[in-house]
C-alpha cells in the first residue's frame, strides 16, 4: 500500500474512531447527559451506561499497554483485542433492545469504551509509523472527525445509537483494509522490553511534563465547558460546535507543528496559550449566553489540539529518541491522562456550580496560580536537566578539532549499515528539519567540526552554530556526543 493511501486510511480511521468520543464515551457530552442518545425513556440509565463506558475505556487501554509490554511490539493481537468488542457493540445498538435493561446497557456501554479505547491506541500507533507525515495526516484526522460529527449534528438525535455502531464498525473497517495492505516487512520488529531503568524510566520522566501540562489544559478545557452552558442547550447545537470546533483544531495544529520548532510542542503551547485561556475565563460572570458559547468552542478546541494532536506528537518524538516500544509507552501515559480526565470530569462541576461570581473570579485565580507554580515547576526541572549536561570546555567546544569528532557508526541499532546521509534525512522528516540543518547534521555525522562545515558550505560559523543549536532543540539533545548516540539508536527496521 501506498504512503499516500495508508495515510489516508488512518485519517479516515482514527477521524471516525476520533468522532465517537462525543457521542459515545464523554461524560461531559449532553448526548448522554440530556437523554439524545437514550431517547426519553433512558434517562434513568444515562449514569450506568457513562461509568461502564469508562470503565471498558480505562479497561481497554490497559490491556494494550499490557500486552505490548509482553510482547514488546506495536499492535499485536489487534484483532482478538478489538473485533469482538466492536461487533458485540454494533450488534447491541444497531438491535434496537440495548436499553431493554441496566445488564444489556452495561454490556453495551462496556463494549463501547473498550472499543473505542483499542480502536484509538490502534490508529495512533500507526500514526507513530508513518511520523513523517504527521504534519499532514494530524489535521487530516481532526477534519475528517468534524465532518463526521457535523452529521451527527444534523441527523435524528433519536438514531444517534445506530450511527454510533455504524462507526464503530467503519472504524473497524478501516484497520483491517490498513492491516491487509501492508506489506509483511512493514511489521515491528518484536523484542522483549529491557534495561527498564537506563531507557523508560528517564523517558517517562520527560514524558511527566508532557501529562502534567496536558492534564493542566485538560483542566482549563472543562472550566470552559461548564460554565452553566453543557445542560442548557441541546445535543445537535453541542455537536455542531464541536464540529466547528475540531475544524478550527485542524488549523490551529498545522500551524502549530509548522511554527513550534521544540521537542516538546505540548509544553510550548501550554507556557503561551494558558495565560490567554485564564484571562479569558474571567470575564464570563458576568457575560450573557453568546459569551459561554465561545468558551464551548474554545474548551472543545483547546481539548482537540492538545489530547487529540500535541500529545501524541510529543509521546511520537519522546518514544523514537529513546527508541521504546511506542505502543507501551503511549497506552501507559494515556491511561494515566484519561484517569485524570474521568476524575476532573466529577470534579469540576461541582467546583465551577459557585453561587456567586466573586467564588468563580476565586476558582479562575486559582487557576492562575496554578499556572505560575506550574511554570516555576518546569523551569526548575530544565535547569536541573541542563546542569546534568555540563561538560569541560574541550569538551563543549563546538570548535574542537575534526580529529576529536567522534563520527557515526557504520550500524544502526538493528544492526543494519546505515550512512550519515541516510540517517539526516531520517532526521529531518522526523523532526521537520530544514533541507541546510540537514545538510549541516549531515556533516556533523561524518565527524566535521563548525570550522570545517562554515568552509565547506562558505557561511560563517555563527551560521553554522545557529543551525546546529536547533538541530539540539528540535531532536532534544545537548552535546553533539548525545546527537550521534540518538542517531546511532535509530531504527531502520
């Protein structure tokens, strides 16, 4: 299968998957809290059918960060894992019976989350396969998900369970046409998942930085939601907005991953962005009904690009410089994020149902002051890292001599030969390089100092140092020792 067909297949897929989470899975939703998708006479199971849709949510998910952790592969035993699940949903929503009773409602919902949890780990890990074309295939999935969700908006809110399985299934269809057009040595190599200590503990460590400034978007995005809005309108207007929502995302991660040259898009946004969303939640006390209905827009927005599309990039870029096995790696981060989620999901209504604005003026300080430690937090941990990284000045020279270099190794750590020029643009299609920081890692890998390079390419060498600096940025290292060594660590399987 093409590049171009399996990335469009993903985008279908995983924008499908994406679509269900609205109507199927969040609480939050008035697709369930209102009764759209139950109809008038389901309101009394709205409470089981959302806790066991979590549970096979956190359950899924789970499983898949267990079984990679076994395995040490990405995607294994997708189809035992997912299909069964898929098709006991479908057939239970498309029946008609599935609010005949609390036991079928539960096993529904539970087949429901589990489902949609396999489905999305599933689509990102093949996200992660295709990572040069993330910049194009990101917003391609938020589009897709808006189109679908813009049909739920419009369609017979009384049928929503029937659409719902319909996905379900097309989500399905769409990893089995994936999985068959691949070829055979497109599969992940397998290995068992080793020296724990050395590898994930310190990637989880960076990884920490990611969650914690998604979890603190995550918990601004509910503030936004909740302003007293989520029960007052109905389900297709909520839709429609986050349909306009995940559209407006689609933009705003383009832009993001062309402009945001950083290792960690994620943390980036969070220190520019917060800011803005705090002040902008002061003013809705005392604003009127259109007012809340941008902060929907906003909360539904900031939601898409920051879990939907930043995390996976960074849990994408944290996973390949370690070269971990991505599938445990992200199953084990997003399980932690979607138990933050279920929680703040019970918490913050009570918190923001204050009975009066001076309380809520109160709540949105606190969120600014959570900010700012939580910037003084991360500020902390980057001084810490860098002071780990201080080297003696003939170490830290970018003008040591070229005979000092040391230059890349003719094996990669699948023990396949690889060369400096295979290796750059690898690098640059991961990392967004421009066509002169790959040229310029190019020749820092045949072991060339600054001087020789400036000669070579007739620059100065503050160019030169210019360049390799976001070459460091954009791969996350701090001394050309640690460059090569990523480099060395590369995969070519």
């Amino acid at each position: 299968m093409t590049a171009r067909k399996s990335s469009l297949l993903i985008a279908i897929g995983s924008g499908i998957n994406l679509s269900l989470y609205g109507i199927g899975v969040w609480n939050g939703s008035t697709t369930l809290t209102n009764g759209g998708l139950f109809g008038s006479a389901g309101h009394e199971l709205i409470d089981w059918y959302i806790w066991f849709a979590t549970i096979g949510l956190l359950a899924g998910i789970f499983l898949r960060a267990a079984i990679s952790m076994l395995t040490g592969s990405n995607g294994r035993f997708h189809a035992q894992t997912t299909f069964w699940a898929v098709a006991a949903a479908a057939a239970s929503l498309l029946s008609g019976f599935w609010t005949s009773s609390v036991p079928a409602i539960c096993i529904t919902a539970f087949c429901t989350g589990w489902a949609f949890a396999c489905l999305s780990v599933f689509w990102v890990v093949q996200l992660h396969s295709a990572s040069s074309r993330t910049r194009i295939t990101l917003p391609l999935i938020l589009l897709c998900s808006a189109i679908i969700n813009a049909w739920y908006a419009i369609a017979p809110q009384n049928q929503l369970h029937a659409y719902l399985g319909c996905s379900l299934l097309a989500s399905a269809a769409c990893s089995i046409l994936l999985l068959a057009g691949s070829r055979k040595d497109d599969a992940p190599s397998q290995h068992r998942i080793t020296n724990v200590r050395e590898k994930y503990v310190p990637a989880f460590s960076r990884f920490a930085e990611v969650v914690f400034c998604v979890i603190a978007l995550q918990i601004i995005a509910p503030a936004m939601n909740y302003m007293g809005l989520m029960n007052t309108i109905d389900p297709g207007t909520q839709l429609a907005v986050v349909c306009a929502a995940q559209a407006t995302a689609a933009i705003v991660v383009f832009l993001a991953l062309k402009l945001i040259n950083a290792p960690l898009r994620s943390v980036q946004f969070f220190k520019y962005v917060t800011p803005v969303l705090i002040i902008a939640l002061f003013p809705v006390p005392f604003a009127g009904h259109a007012y809340s209905l941008i902060m929907l827009f906003a909360g539904s927005c900031l939601h898409f690009v920051v879990v939907n599309a930043l995390f996976w990039v960074d849990s994408i870029t944290i996973a390949r410089k370690g070269n971990l096995v991505f599938e445990f790696f992200y199953a084990t981060g997003l399980f932690v994020l979607m138990v933050v989620c279920v929680i703040l999901e019970q918490v913050m209504p009570m918190i923001l149902q204050a009975s009066n604005s001076t309380e809520l003026l109160l709540v949105f300080g606190v969120f600014f002051c959570i900010y700012i430690l939580s910037m003084a937090f991360m500020f902390a941990r980057r001084r810490k890292r860098e002071s780990a990284h201080i080297e003696s000045p003939a170490q830290s020279s970018d003008d040591e001599p070229s005979s000092l270099a040391k230059p890349l190794s003719g094996k990669s750590a699948s023990g396949q030969a690889i060369d400096s020029q295979t290796v750059s643009h690898i690098v640059q299609d991961r990392h967004q390089l421009s066509g002169r920081e790959a040229e310029i890692l190019e020749m820092l890998l045949r072991g060339k100092n600054v001087p020789a390079i400036a000669e070579e390419l007739v620059i100065s060498q503050n160019t030169v140092r210019s360049h390799v600096k976001r070459i460091y940025r954009a791969t996350d290292v701090h001394t050309r020792q640690e460059l090569i060594s990523y480099c060395e660590s590369i995969d070519l399987t």
